[in-house]
C-alpha cells in the first residue's frame, strides 16, 4: 500500500471513527508522525495561553529537562513528560495546563489527611531484630528469634 499523503510504502493504518462513519487511512511513518504533531498541537495549544502557546508550535529544541533531557518539543511531539523533574522544568508551560485539567497543580495522592501507616506486625518486628542481632554478632538471640519466627 502506498501512502495517502505522499507516496510512499504505507506502514502504518489510522482509523477514525467520527459520528459513527468510520475512515481508514494508510500513511508512511513521517506523515503518521506529522498528523499525530499537529493532532496534539492542536490538543495543547487550545489549553494554552496565548503567550505560552508558540512554545509547543515551534521547531526549536528549546529548554530542556536537567534529568532526563527531554526538550519541550519532544514532550509536546510526545504527548508525556519524561521524568518528575519535568513538572518543574516545563512548568510555565505545563502549570496553566494542568490547573485547567484538574483542580490544582498540586497532588495529594489517594492517602486522605492524617493517615498513618499500620503498625509493623510481629513478624516482621522479629525480623527486623534478627537482622540487626545477626549484624552485631549476638548469635544466641539471633537463634532465639530464628525460632519465635518459625512459631509463628
């Protein structure tokens, strides 16, 4: 099959299912990518601000993330970020993003407020000083507690 767009040897099927009529599309690699580029382009820049929204347009690698490297262009080509550090490298970009998505740009996680981690059970208790017996060499207690561990 040959590509839609250019011509070339198709390699890769889209099909878009919009209002129940479904359409198939065969398109080389580069033209799949550069759909899928101004499909997130689109996606991103209406989330945008005005001012913020040349910076997932243009072609520059422009900043990147200190950690893993990842340029603004590649995470908008991408549509992921790279590493936690991200969130702050790109957080002029990302901030307005992700306050319009959710309710705010900080996460809590899934532990309500005040939550307390259960108490360690008695097995664990008793490996916990069996390991630190073996490492200073009391090997009487260490025995000893091998053998509650194995009670339980």
């Amino acid at each position: 099959m040959q590509c839609q767009r250019c011509g070339m040897p198709a390699n890769v099927n889209v099909v878009e299912n919009k209002n129940g009529e479904v359409r198939e599309f065969h398109l080389c690699s580069a033209c799949a990518e550069e759909v899928t580029r101004r499909q997130l382009q689109s996606v991103f820049g209406g989330l945008l601000p005005p001012q913020l929204a040349g910076l997932f347009a243009n072609d520059k690698p422009g900043p990147s993330c200190p950690t893993c490297s990842l340029t603004l262009h590649t995470m908008e080509k991408e549509g992921r970020v790279g590493c936690a550090d991200c969130y702050n490298a790109f957080s002029d970009a990302l901030g307005p993003v992700i306050n319009r998505i959710q309710a705010g740009a900080h996460h809590t996680g899934r532990k309500p407020a005040g939550y307390q981690p259960p108490a360690p059970d008695r097995h664990t208790q008793l490996q916990t000083q069996l390991k630190q017996a073996v490492e200073t060499e009391n090997y009487e207690e260490a025995a000893r507690l091998r053998d509650e561990i194995k009670q339980l």
